[in-house]
C-alpha cells in the first residue's frame, strides 16, 4: 500500500486535511479530515508498507487495542482507496 503522490496532508488550523494537488485537484472533489492517528497513518503510508506494518506502529505509539486498532486502520485505509488516494497491491497485503 502506498498513498498517491497527487495527495498531501496539511495542518490547517489545528486540523489535518488531506487535499488533491496538480490535476487530481480538478478530478477530486472535497477535503478529507483526519485525527492525529490518521496523520501518523499517512506518514507511515508515504513507504510501502503492510496493514502489519501500520498495527505495529499505532500499537507502539498509542495506548490502544489491538481489535480497535485494526478496525480504525482498516475503516481509514477503506476511505482512502474508496477515494482513489491510497494504491493496494496484492503482494503487501498481510492480514
């Protein structure tokens, strides 16, 4: 999984926002907000990495279950491939 090169995560105001650059801009209609976890999820993202490899870095830096955990990760990675921001290849698929 890797995140699109034509999105970026800004901090607007506090909050973190997700918005298209170039002509993805023009494709994509809308901002998308996310929580500090979300931030820590996109830097991990910005490498290929497995859905292991983001358990493993949220359960290190938050006080978190694992069940919790993997349902957060998974309900945001959902939104970012149903966005067309996030690229899933089968090969670093682990779960």
């Amino acid at each position: 999984m890797k995140i699109d090169r034509n999105f970026v995560l800004r901090e607007i105001a506090g909050e973190y926002i997700i918005i298209p650059t170039g002509k993805t801009a023009l494709e994509f209609n809308g901002l998308i907000t996310v929580n500090e976890i979300g931030m820590e999820l996109w830097k991990m993202l910005q490498n290929e990495v497995t859905f292991d490899d983001l358990l493993k870095g949220i359960m290190e830096e938050y006080d978190v279950d694992k069940e919790v955990a993997q349902e957060d990760i998974q309900d945001f990675l959902d939104k970012l491939i149903d966005g067309g921001i996030l690229t899933e290849d089968d090969s670093t698929e682990s779960r």
